[in-house]
C-alpha cells in the first residue's frame, strides 16, 4: 500500500491568510488602544498584498500602509475602500491620481507638501497628508531644521483648502532603547511644534512591529505593523514566532524532482563545494535562486523532507539545489518545505535568513514571481 500525500504543485508558496487574521488580532490586543496600520508594502512581503490586505481589514486593522503610489492605487483598483497610505514618492511622482482615489499621502519635504497641494488643486479636492519628522533614521523625512517651515507651511494650505494634516509620523531605527525614547521626545516635541503652528494632527505614529510589541510609549494612536502580520519576529534576538504568539503566514515548498545515489566523494553542483564523505542519497529539489532561494545558504541551510529536516548540500543554483537525505527512504514527487512554521517540524524564514546572512523579512519578500502563490484559509 502507498501511504505517500498525494502529488503537490512542483513549487508554490502558501500564504495562510487565517494566520494573517491571527496575527492581527493578537497585536490588535496588545497595542490597544492604538489602531493598527498592516503593512502591505512589496506586495505585503511577497505573500500577495489584496489577499492579505482584505484579511487584516476583516481582523480588525483600520488602516493599510504601502510604500509607493502604485502600490496605493493597486489596492484601490481592487475594491479596497479602506484608509491607505502611502510614503515613499519618485521625485516626479504624479500625486492626482492617488489624491482623486483618497490615498493619504506621507509627505518628508517641502516641496513634496506643494507638488501635492498643487495636485489637490488641479483636481479640486482636499489631499489627506501625514508629515513625516525625521528623529533619527537619517532616511526620508523631513530634517528637524526645516521642520518648523514645513508645519507652517502646512497649515497656510490647510487654510487654503488644499491639504488637510491628518497625522505626523516618523520611523524608529530600533537601536536601543535609550535611543529609541530620544527619537520619541524629538518626536513629540515635533507634534507639539505642528500644534503650535495651528494644525491638529488626529493621528500620531512612530512604532512598527518590534516598537508596538516592546516600546509601550511609542504606541500613540496608531501602529504600523508590518512583519509581524506575517508571523515573522522583528528582533533578530532568538525570540520565536511562537513566543510573541503569533504564527508564521508563509510556506514554501515544492517536490522531489530526481532522487540519486552516490558513492564517497562524489562532487555535488557547482565547483564541488560539497563532496559526500559517505555513499549517500540525493534528492533534487526545483527552486533556486531564481525563485528568490539565496545562493548565500549553500550547505548552511536545511529543509524538511519526510518529517525531518535535512541539509542543503552544494551550490544552490539557479533552478535547483540538492539536499543530503542519507540513507533515508525518499521518492520523486516527496514534498519539501524550504520554510514555514517551526511548529510543525519546518525550518522559519528566520532560519533561513541565518543561513543566508540576512533577515526572514528578506526571505520573503524576494520569493519570485514564477512561485505561484496559493492563498488558503487556515484555522
């Protein structure tokens, strides 16, 4: 009797959008009375941004947040009505379009403020903006010195009718904490400063996942969370998925394409990086770095196949790469979950991106785009 599952697809990333809702509702509760923003920037990190923008609406986020424009606009093509903003802007970005959809805008400069205003007025409506203090990232925002023309400004083109300050944002560099409470006060000083220039933010937001989970104070009104939604920790410290209660939303996987045997010091993929100390099998698995799997990880990164996790062995190429299944029982067609949810069994994204030298959130979100995604609906 065959008691293998049955085939799968040859590669495919499962996105779990009931552990999105999960994901959400448990931060929902531990940042409360905030409101949360979920984060579906870079196509909500590789997992499929109105899938799971759709998710953490129905769990409870009041907002979504996207880094361009298009991103925006994306989302409102497909029926999402709901708050949007978007923050990261091309220096000759067209924002009529976005204004005349209802995105709110993040504005991190002077002249960002006027192009939009002057987009308003070119479409008769009101632009909904969040100004974006720079306390410390050192990225986009606007620099603490020119902060004060900016409020007063803003508040000249509320008084036209051509923009409305909705919030005042900025981004925390998750340093330390001492570090972090200094870019709060900048902060807040910097909402007191807009105040006083006569505007009346409703929104104040600095904290992303790491600073909502572990920095009370920075969670004001609002909080943008973005991996955590994805059931990825944001510490880098060792603390699990499991531990902040949350569930990893991402599966990859794919089958056994080949499966050979070869003798002691038989050479594996390229350069022979890798040579078998023993006669040993090797299963070939379809997904490289073509599919976003990082040639980093060669022979430092492990998959579960058969219930056990096994290593990577050889170069990862750009197709495929091969894993050392020893003398174990393994077949053409046999599953092979790169990543997923350790609960089961599987490697994290986190581990992953040890292999790789880098973070789970990179893992992720460079997943190519021939790996379909398969949205399911988890418990």
């Amino acid at each position: 009797m065959n008691d293998r599952p049955a085939p799968g697809p040859f590669r495919e990333a499962v996105v779990d959008l009931g552990a999105v809702r999960r994901n959400v509702r448990t931060i929902a509760a531990r940042v409360a009375p905030a409101a949360v923003m979920a984060v579906v920037k870079a196509d909500a990190y590789g997992h499929g941004a109105v899938p799971v923008a759709r998710a953490a609406l129905d769990a409870g986020a009041g907002w979504l947040g996207v880094a361009d424009l298009r991103e925006a606009i994306a989302l409102r093509d497909a029926g999402i009505d709901a708050p949007v903003l978007a923050w990261l802007h091309d220096p000759d970005a067209r924002f009529a379009p976005a204004v005349e959809r209802d995105v709110d805008l993040g504005v991190s400069s002077l002249a960002q403020l006027d192009a939009v205003a002057d987009a308003a007025a070119s479409v008769d409506r009101i632009a909904n903006v969040h100004l974006k203090l720079d306390t410390g990232l050192s990225r986009n925002g606007i620099a603490p010195g020119e902060w004060p023309a900016a409020v007063a400004r803003a508040a000249e083109l509320e008084a036209a009718r051509r923009v409305r300050v909705r919030g005042v944002f900025s981004h925390l560099a998750n340093t330390s904490p001492d570090e972090d409470a200094a870019q709060l006060a900048a902060f807040l000083r910097g909402v007191d400063d807009a105040r006083a220039a006569g505007l009346h933010p409703e929104l104040r937001h600095l904290a992303s996942t790491a600073a909502a989970l572990r920095f009370a104070e920075a969670r004001l009104d609002l909080v943008r969370i973005g991996i955590g939604v994805y059931g990825i920790p944001p510490f880098g410290d060792g603390t699990t998925a499991a531990d902040l209660g949350l569930r990893p939303v991402m599966t990859l996987r794919g089958r056994v394409a080949a499966v050979r045997r070869v003798d002691a010091g038989a050479g594996v993929s390229y350069n022979h990086v890798w040579r078998a100390e023993r006669p040993t099998t090797l299963a070939l698995v379809p997904l490289g770095y073509a599919d976003g799997v990082p040639r980093q990880a060669s022979g430092r990164a492990e998959v579960l196949i058969g219930g056990r996790r096994r290593p990577v062995v050889g170069r990862i190429a750009m197709d495929q790469f091969l894993v050392d299944v020893g003398d174990d029982e393994v077949a053409v067609g046999d599953e092979v979950v790169l990543f997923g949810d350790p609960a089961v069994g599987a490697p994290s994204a986190d581990d992953w991106g040890d292999a790789a030298d880098t973070i789970g959130y990179e893992i992720v979100t460079r997943v190519g785009p021939r790996v379909p995604r398969t949205h399911v609906e988890g418990a």
